[in-house]
C-alpha cells in the first residue's frame, strides 16, 4: 500500500483524501443510526486518510529542503 501511494500523483492523493473524508463521514453516520455491519471499516479509512497526508507532507517537506538548497548555494 505505502509503495503505491508514492507512486501517485499529488492532485490524485489530495482528490483521495476528499474521497475517504466523505466515505468516513458516512461511515460515522451510519454506525450512529445502527445500520453500520463493518465497523472495521472506520479505522481502515482512518489510517488510509493518515497515509495519504503523511506522504503529501513528506512530499512538501522534500520540496522545501530542494528550494531551502538551491537558494544556498
């Protein structure tokens, strides 16, 4: 899973963090009116948000130390 996600594109990562935010609500919902069967779900789509936002943050990191090196040298 980890290697894949390196692979994507940006847009592709941030469209995928709008997509499991929007499924996790749903999630939420339906385990409050009792109609959720996979409760496993929540945390799966959890920690697949957490995923996708650790990767666009090292991606941010790593673009911020190449302009912090270049305007050193």
């Amino acid at each position: 899973m980890a290697d894949s996600i390196q692979e994507i594109a940006d847009s592709e990562l941030i469209e995928r963090v709008a997509t499991n935010k929007k499924e996790l609500f749903n999630l939420r919902f339906q385990r409050a009116t009792g109609q959720l069967e996979n409760i496993a779900r929540v945390k799966q789509v959890r920690r697949e948000i957490a995923r996708i936002k650790t990767e666009i943050r090292a991606r941010e990191i790593k673009a911020a130390e190449r302009v912090a090196a270049g305007k050193e040298a």
